[in-house]
C-alpha cells in the first residue's frame, strides 16, 4: 500500500489565478491572440482581390465582414481599380496591400469599434 505525501487533494493553483491555466473572466486576450487589425487586413486585402478579379463587391454579409470592414474594402477596392488602369495589376495588388493595412490599423488604433455587430 503506497502513501502519497505532500500532493494536494485538488489541482495546482486557485481556481482562476494565473498559474492553474485557467482564463475564465480574464479580459485581456491570449498572448497568442490574432489582433483584429491583422485579421481585418487579411479578411480586406482577401476580399479586395477576389472583388477587383470579379469585379463587382457582393454584400458584406456573403464576406462576413463588418459594416466597417465592408467600407474599409470599398475603399481599398476603388482605388486598387484607379491603379491598376494606371499600371498594371500587380501596382494594384501593392495598394491593397499598403492601403489595407493602413485603414484597418486606423481602425483598430483604439481597439476596436463599439462592438456592435455591424461597427
């Protein structure tokens, strides 16, 4: 018969403090956590060239972007087409990318928007 000694009954840490692994309640994000301008980026530039290949915009609820997004890609769509009658296809990829980034950034900058579904 073996005895244990000096191993708790229950798991290692308070319920909810920093070590047991638990984040429940916790308001910051994981450290590991996508920031919503990176992801807002990726979602416009992916968008911006599927609608400058095809042409037309669709709606925002079949990209599954935010009203705000949807503007943001507009944006970055208008004048992904000014630069490419301009020069090329390519010079229009390169706004979407730097134009992209720079609005969702801006967007973001104060972490967010209200947090209504369509901001």
């Amino acid at each position: 018969m073996a005895l244990l000694t000096g191993v708790p009954a229950t798991g290692c840490g308070k319920s909810g403090s920093p070590d047991s692994g638990s984040r429940a309640g916790s308001a910051s994000p994981s450290p590991s956590a996508t920031p919503p301008e990176e992801i807002c980026t990726r979602l416009v530039a992916y968008w911006s060239r599927r609608t400058l290949t095809g042409d037309t915009y669709g709606d925002y609820q079949s990209t599954g972007l935010s009203d705000g997004q949807y503007e943001i890609l507009r944006e970055v769509v208008d004048a992904a087409r000014e630069e490419r009658k301009r020069a090329g296809r390519k010079a229009a990829e390169r706004v979407i990318d730097t134009r992209a980034g720079a609005l969702c950034e801006k967007r973001y900058r104060d972490g967010g928007p209200t947090g209504a579904p369509w901001g």
